[in-house]
C-alpha cells in the first residue's frame, strides 16, 4: 500500500475508536460532565492523566526543541516531569479531599470569595486558552503535511472530532479516549525510536543509543561552527534556563486540565495511585525524547547538510510545501548550508530552517522507516494534540458553566440548564482554538511554555498558600493572581516574537518563556504581604484549611 492509503487507515480507525468510545461514554449529568461521575479507576485515570498531560508540546515539539537547543533543551523535560511530581505529592490530593470539581470553584470556597473565583476562571479561562492553540496548530501541522490540506482545514477536522466526543461525553467521554489516545501516541513515539535507534548503533534501547549518537553530533555540529550538542548554555542564558525550568515546573502544578484529574476518582487514595500510574506512563515518552532528538537532528544533518539542494530527497520536497522547512541559497552555489545563525538574517551564512515541530513527524521519513510506522506517528501526534485539547476545553466549558454561569449569573439554573450552557461553552471554545490554530503566536512547544508561564504566576500561590498558610486571606490571594498573570501576560505580549509590539527583552534581558517565574514570585510576594496587612480569614476557614490537610479521610472537606 502506498503512504497516502497507510495514513488513512491509521486516521480513520483511531478516529472510529474516538467516535465509539464517545457513544457509549455519553452522559447526562453535570457530575458525569465534570468529574466522570467519579468512577474512573487509578490506572486508567493514570493512563488518562498521561495522555492529557503529553500534548502536542510534548509529542510533535519537546523532542524539535530539545534537537535545536541540545543540552539546554533539557528544561522542558526537567521542567515538566518535575512538575507533574510536584502536583501529584503536594498539591492534588490536598485538592481532591477538599472535593470541588474546578480549581476556581477550590479558590472561591477556600478564600470565601465570589470575587476569587470569578478571577479564578477567567485566569482558567487565559490559560486553557493559551494552551490549547498549540493543540489546535499541531493538529493542523498533521493533517497539512501527511493528508496534503491546508493547515487551516487540518485544524477544522481535529476541531470538528474534539467537539464530537468532548460535547457528547463530558469528562467520562474525554477520559476514555484519552486512554485509547495515551495507548496510540506511545506506541508511535516508542515504534520509531526503535527502529532508529537498531539502525544507528545496533541497540534497540533509544536510552543506550542516546550517548554515542550524542557525542558522534557533537564533532559534527562543532565542524559546522555551533557548540557542542551537549555543552551547557550554548543557545540561551544560565539564568533563563533556570527561570523557564520554575515556570513549567510551577506552571505543571497549576494548570486546571490536569488538576481536575484528580477528581474524576472516588477516594483521595485513588487519587494519589492516579499520580504514580501517570508518572509511569509519563516517564515512558519522556525518557525517550532525547534519544529522540539527537537521532533526528543527526539523521537530518547526515542527510541533507552539504548536498546539493536538486537532489534533496523526497521528504525534504514535501516539507517544504508546508511551509515549515526552507532553504534559501545565499552564496548562490546550490548546497545546502547549516551554520549558526537565523536564516532570514542576511549577515547568517544559515541557508536552512527547519520549524522544529516537524522533527518528530519527519524522523521516520528521514531515517527511512516503512510507511507504516509513518502512519502510527501521524495516529500518535494527532491522538497527543487531540487529548489535550478535549481537557483543556473541558476547564474552558465548567469554568464558564459551572463557576459563572451557575454560581452567578443564575443559581437555580435546573441540571439540564447548565449542562446545556457547559456545551454550548464548550463548542464555543472549539470554534476560538481553531482560530488560534490557525493563527498561532508561535511554534507549538513555546505557545505552551506561555501558558504555563501564565499558570505558574496566577495559579501556583494561591492553590499552595491556600493549602498550606491559613493566614492567607482573600484579598491577598486576590491582588496575588491579577498582580502575577497580569505583568507576565504584559510581559509576553510586548516581548514573545510574532505576538504583538515585539520589544526586546526588557525586565533583566529574561525570555517571555521564562517570565513566568517572575510574575509568580510578584504574586507569592504580594499575596503573603497583602494577606498580612487586611484581616485573617474567618475562624472555619482556617479550621477548613487545616482538616484538608489530614492524611485520612476520602470524602470531600466540604459539601457540595
């Protein structure tokens, strides 16, 4: 069978699979909507977390950046993991006791505040927001280069399957196929570096092969002018490093769609065991990646740097109708150049570039791989940006239903009302992603880096000083969250290239992927100070905070 008919038939079974799941998962209640009607057992639920936490970022974009970046591309993959560890032992089961479905719904009880909660979720709101256009653009990245569509369409089909099951089956349909999802994207991200890896060095552990590809890229980049591939702070600051790898790592333990996870089981035990199971699943692509990465970035170096640009081979022709992967012949000799340097500078002697979102969907063709394990990645890099944006949406939709809508706006609103207004939220977040899909700010592991920048500065004080610091009262925690996600998203706006004013790097010469650490120690700071400086909270709040903290006990802190 040719490629074309090998990739359909991996899309048009794993998109049944969706379709089927969503029928029999389909719910008609709020509490199945929200939380799966918390029957959802830890190893799925751990399977399920997994396949939500490893988005597009990390399936299509970590191992792209990883390969540009070399050592300092580390901070993803230290940033990220130790997040997700960071949320499963300190924040998610103090969450799960406390038993409300949504953080913002968390904020509002906790620091006894309609106000609270209202900031709350709009910050959800921002921040699914900013996360779930990278889903949408990697989605459409996809469909682009392997079903020869414009990346706009691309991201209309994954938009339109999203909506299908996320609309129909609420978390309990989302949950379910982010189990079939997780199952997918792993197999095409282990299938390939196996086989690369055999092809390599004769190991078929990409982990054991990592080094001695590694040090064979070093003496193969440093003769075309760039650092070593494993030397440290080669291609960015100390400093930046550093303040990137807190903001991913606070911005992990902040984010809404990961948080409600832990909701969806019946008992904080299970909780926690949904914490060690997705870590698991987790550690299984992540340890990969960099293998991952080099193999891609040497096979792309052997292959194409320093041939003559007629007769690049066939990957290289489909690529470039992307749009994603160009060469432009400055020296006008007819070989293709890689050396330090943006290509579109003219004073560059680089003649190519390479969008690194295509490194992980190109690796296979470049390594020459059959057809069908080129197929299983495009089944896997669309099952990763698909999981994620259905519980991102999810945060979008009960964020505006339950803990706006319901609270405020009508409160005896029946079941079936607000079940109705979470669909309608939730189709018209689909419609926005799509939009931002299309029009994305930037590649798609930085768009996410901005959203967990802008996690890490609203979400990550309030939830830890209002788990752990009774004191902390709610203009505090007020004045915390506008204070942090207001100067980071400033920050971000004025300084992310392609975004908007395009100044350079203004406070300290920190990247906007990095800001977030600043905007969240603004918030802790300002939280602390101001908490301090109004009145305690009401004695059964700080008696609430205190209980929550109890290692016993499954049942929620508070009625619903």
């Amino acid at each position: 069978m040719s490629l074309q008919i090998w990739i359909l038939l991996a899309v048009v079974l794993t998109f049944g699979l969706y379709i089927g799941i969503a029928i029999w998962a389909r719910v008609s209640t709020t509490k199945g909507f929200y939380v799966a009607g918390q029957g959802v057992p830890p190893f799925f639920n751990g399977m399920a977390t997994a396949g939500d936490w490893m988005s597009a970022a990390s399936f299509i974009s970590m191992s792209g950046l990883i390969a540009f970046l070399g050592f300092d591309g580390a901070m993803y993959l230290l940033g990220w993991t130790g997040g997700y560890v960071l949320l499963a032992v300190l924040l998610a089961p103090y969450l799960r006791k406390f038993g409300r479905f949504t953080v913002p719904a968390f904020i509002g009880d906790r620091y006894y505040s309609s106000t609270a909660r209202v900031v709350a979720a709009l910050c959800a709101v921002a921040v699914s927001f900013t996360y779930v256009a990278g889903q949408m653009r990697g989605a459409g990245i996809v469909f682009s280069r392997f079903l020869e569509i414009p990346i706009g369409w691309g991201v209309v089909v994954g938009m339109a399957m999203v909506a299908f099951y996320a609309v129909l089956g609420g978390m309990k349909g989302i949950t379910y196929t982010q189990v079939a999802q997780y199952a997918i994207l792993i197999t095409a991200f282990i299938i390939p570096a196996v086989g690369i890896s055999l092809e390599l060095t004769g190991s078929p552990v990409p982990q054991v092969a990592f080094p001695q590809v590694a040090a064979q890229l070093d003496l193969i980049i440093e003769d075309l002018g760039f650092g070593a591939y494993t030397s440290p702070f080669t291609n960015l600051s100390q400093l930046d490093v550093i303040l990137i790898t807190m903001a991913l790592m606070c911005g992990t333990a902040g984010l809404p769609h990961v948080i409600i996870r832990f909701y969806t089981t019946r008992t904080v035990r299970g909780a926690r065991w949904t914490g060690v199971f997705a870590l698991f699943f987790i550690a299984l692509l992540y340890t990969t990646a960099p293998a991952v990465a080099v193999f891609a970035k040497f096979n792309l170096v052997e292959t194409v740097v320093g041939e003559p640009y007629e007769e690049r081979p066939e990957w290289f022709r489909t690529w470039e109708d992307t749009g994603l992967l160009e060469f432009r012949d400055k020296n006008a000799d007819g070989i293709i150049d890689f050396a330090p340097g943006a290509m579109r500078d003219p004073a560059s002697d680089n003649e190519l570039f390479v969008d690194p979102d295509i490194i992980v969907l190109a690796n296979p063709e470049i390594a020459n791989l059959p057809d069908w394990v080129i197929a299983i990645v495009v089944a896997g890099g669309l099952a990763a940006a698909l999981s994620t944006a259905s519980g991102l949406l999810l945060v979008i939709a009960s964020s505006l239903s339950h803990d706006i809508f319901k609270t405020y706006i009508r409160p005896k609103a029946s079941e079936r009302e607000e079940l109705l207004v979470a669909r309608g939220a939730m189709l018209g977040a689909v419609a926005l992603a799509g939009i931002l899909g299309v029009y994305p700010p930037a590649f798609v592991g930085e768009v996410v880096a901005f959203a967990f920048g802008l996690a890490a500065a609203s979400f990550f004080p309030a939830i830890v000083l209002g788990i752990f610091d009774p004191r902390t009262t709610r203009e505090g925690a007020i004045t915390g969250m506008l204070a942090g996600i207001t100067f980071t998203a400033f920050y971000i706006i004025t300084v992310a290239p392609g975004i908007g004013i395009g100044w350079d790097p203004w406070f300290f010469g920190i990247s906007p992927q990095g800001i977030g650490t600043v905007g969240m120690l603004l918030s802790f700071v300002l939280t602390v100070v101001v908490s301090r400086l109004t009145p305690p909270p009401p004695p059964e709040i700080q008696g609430l905070v205190e209980r929550i903290r109890y290692p016993r006990g499954s049942g929620a802190a508070i009625d619903h």
